[in-house]
C-alpha cells in the first residue's frame, strides 16, 4: 500500500468512514492487514466470529463456502458455532448426542489455530427447545425436580466434556423476557423452580470445565424500548451473586439497530446515559463483558448502499467505543463476516426486499465501512491485560 492511500484512508476514517469502501475495495482475496484479531489482541481483546456448519438449515452453508472461510481465517482468533452446539442441532432426542457438525467446526478452528467459543449450554427460552423437549414428561412433584435437574447436569456435562479447548462458554443464554424483565418459563423451570434451573446450569458447567469462563448471554439494548430488559438482566446478574452461583461475565449479543424497528428510518434511539448505568451496574457487580453477537441492521434504513453503510458504521464506532472504553470488554464476536449468510437476512427482511448489508463484509467478499469502524475502535481502544 502506498503512502498516499494510507492517508486517504486515514481520512476516509476521519470523515466519518464513508469513504472506506471505495479504498479499500481491493481484489476478493486479499487479506486486511494487520487483521482485525491482531487490532484486538494489541489491546488485550479478542476478535472473532459465529460461523454455520452447513450445508443443511437456513444459511448455514457459509461454512462450506471456502472464500468465505478465507475471511474467518484472515480476521478471526475465535470461532462460535452459529446454531450447532444448540439442544435443537445437538439433540435429537433425549438419549442421543448429535456432535458431528460441531465437531467439522471445531476441526477447522483446531487446524487454523483459531480458538472455539461455546454458544449455548441453554438457551432458556421454550421457543428454541426442540419439539420433544417441549413435550417432555419429568414425572410429578419432587421426582420431577430430580429428573431435570439430571437432564440437565447430563446435557452440561457431556457437552463441556466433548470440548475442553473451549474457555468461554455461553452457559445460559435470553432468558429474560424483554416485555416485563421476568425470567422466562420452560419445562425445566416447571419442574425445578426458575432460579434454580439457572443456578443448576452454571454449577454443572463450573464442575466440568473449573477453569473456563462462564457467560449469561442476552440481547438487552442501548436503544429505547430496552428499558425492562436491562432492569430485568440487572435483577438477574444480582440474584446470581447473592446466591453465589458462579457467573464470571455478562454477555452483551449486540444486535445493534434491532431493538427498536419502529423508529423511522434509522437504526433506533441510542440511550447513552442509561446504557452507560446499565453498564456501570454490571461491571460495579464484578462481571466482565463480552460483545457476542456483533452486526448492525439495516432494516429501516433508506435503500442507498453508501448511506446505509455509512450509517451503520457510524453507530458501531460510537458503540464500540463506548463498550471498549470498560477494561471489562474482553471480546467482540461477529455474528457472521460476510453479509449474505447474515441471519438477519431472512429473520427480518427488509420490506422493500432489498438484501441487508449487516456484516463487515459485502457478498464479494469485500471489507466494508463497517469493517474499518471495527478495526478504528481497535486502534483508539485503550489497553488491557
Ligand atoms: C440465530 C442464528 O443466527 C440463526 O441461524 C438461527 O436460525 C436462530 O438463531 N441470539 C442468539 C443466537 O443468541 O443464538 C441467535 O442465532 C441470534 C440471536
């Protein structure tokens, strides 16, 4: 790269990074260097991706893609299975373990010495339980305590067992209804009591795996509308630590721009000071933070591709700033690199049918604006050991 372009990417960046994508275009393969795991990593952070096994189930072919697995080489120090360590991937039934398409990803993580992340030993929430968990009988009164706590603990233990690489493992994951801040109800709750499901989860895997980081993983907001949430995750975090359940840190998943679809044409209403408490809270509790499930939805933003992109970037430097500001801030993980496997694609389509640019990459495999406000939070992030 010659000295010219650096400046003008530099002032690209400085303009808001508008202009990034038309510098840094560049041919389909060629890396971004330094990469954006070493950006992170000068600072004491990590950066990776979620990643799909395919090629069954909506957009999970990525994986299968090998230009796209050029990307997550390239950019990436930690891999998280999009879908594959679920209950409905990884069991079948109750008895079976269904492993194999974890494992190709944690083959591929092991081969690239790129690290694995664990998403999602529960995902406590009865509309991701597989259709026969739904409907499982545990039996009556204290029995039925019993039965699913062993389930459970099982489920857990096998599952960490299966992947001690991993060292950071969503351990329970949404379970705090957005609506009114109450814990959500699943037939496990129903047989063991809420507090005590969760609890339950977080003691068999601290059993199983001591030294691995044990994350609650949940998609509360900075934007307007997200009020209840966080004052519910807040009740949450502190009833864990009044009964000593062992919860190391709070997973923030990130979804910028999806909380509040009704504000007209942007990408919500940032509450910076009340985000800022929130936060404060969380930290002032001893949890540190993870940015799990980073993109930016572009759903309500006007068609034009340089605006949107421009938009978006925008708000992730002003987030990712704020959220790398905490030494707490330990990760920032993608949910996807490139943005024709993004879930968001078909989860929330856009109304003028227009395909959503929600990711770092353009589905030429491209680095984005929103690639470069990544790497410049990065550069400006304070230090952390
Ligand atoms: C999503 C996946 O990306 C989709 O492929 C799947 O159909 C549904 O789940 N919060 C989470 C993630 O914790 O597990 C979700 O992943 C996105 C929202």
């Amino acid at each position: 790269m010659t000295s010219s372009s650096i400046l003008s990417r530099r002032q690209a960046l400085a303009l808001g990074l508008a202009g990034a994508a038309v510098l840094g275009g560049g041919s389909a393969q060629a890396a971004q260097t330094p990469s954006l795991a070493k950006l992170a990593k000068a600072k004491g952070v990590q950066f990776g991706s979620a990643v799909g096994a395919g090629p069954t189930g909506s957009l999970t072919g990525s994986f299968e893609d090998a230009r796209y697995r050029q990307v997550l080489i390239n950019e990436c120090g930690v891999l998280v299975p999009e879908n594959e360590l679920k209950w409905y991937v990884l069991r079948p039934d109750a008895e079976t373990f269904a492993f194999e398409r974890a494992d190709r990803i944690a083959a591929f993580a092991q081969q690239n010495d790129i690290a694995l992340r664990g998403h999602t030993l529960l995902w406590h929430h009865p509309q991701w339980f597989p259709a026969w968990l739904k409907a499982h009988d545990f039996g009556k009164g204290p029995a039925a305590a019993a039965n699913a706590e062993a389930m459970l603990v099982d489920h857990i233990t096998k599952v960490v067992a299966h992947y001690p690489q991993i060292r950071s493992w969503d351990v329970v994951n949404e379970t705090v209804d957005p609506k009114d801040g109450s814990v959500r109800h699943t037939v496990f709750s129903d047989a063991m009591g809420q507090a005590q499901t969760l609890d339950v989860a977080f003691h068999a895997a601290r059993a199983a795996a001591p030294k691995t980081q044990l994350v609650y993983n949940d998609y509360m907001g900075w934007e307007a509308g997200n009020e209840a949430h966080r004052a519910g995750v807040l009740k949450l975090l502190e009833g864990f630590r009044k009964r000593g359940a062992p919860v190391d840190a709070l997973g923030v998943q990130s979804h910028l721009g999806t909380e509040d679809p009704a504000a007209p044409g942007s990408l919500g209403r940032p509450q910076e000071k009340a985000w800022r408490a929130f936060i404060d809270e969380v930290t002032g509790m001893g949890y540190d933070l993870l940015i799990t499930e980073f993109d930016v939805n572009d759903h309500d933003l006007p068609p034009g591709v340089a605006a949107r992109d421009a938009s978006e970037a925008a708000v992730a430097k002003g987030y990712l700033d704020l959220m790398l500001d905490y030494r707490q801030t330990k990760a920032v993980l993608a949910w996807g690199m490139v943005d024709k496997y993004s879930w968001l694609q078909t989860f929330t389509p856009r109304k003028d049918g227009l395909a959503k640019r929600a990711t770092l990459y353009d589905d030429a495999y491209r680095p984005k604006p929103l690639r470069q406000a990544v790497a410049a939070a990065f550069r400006a992030a304070p230090e952390r050991t």
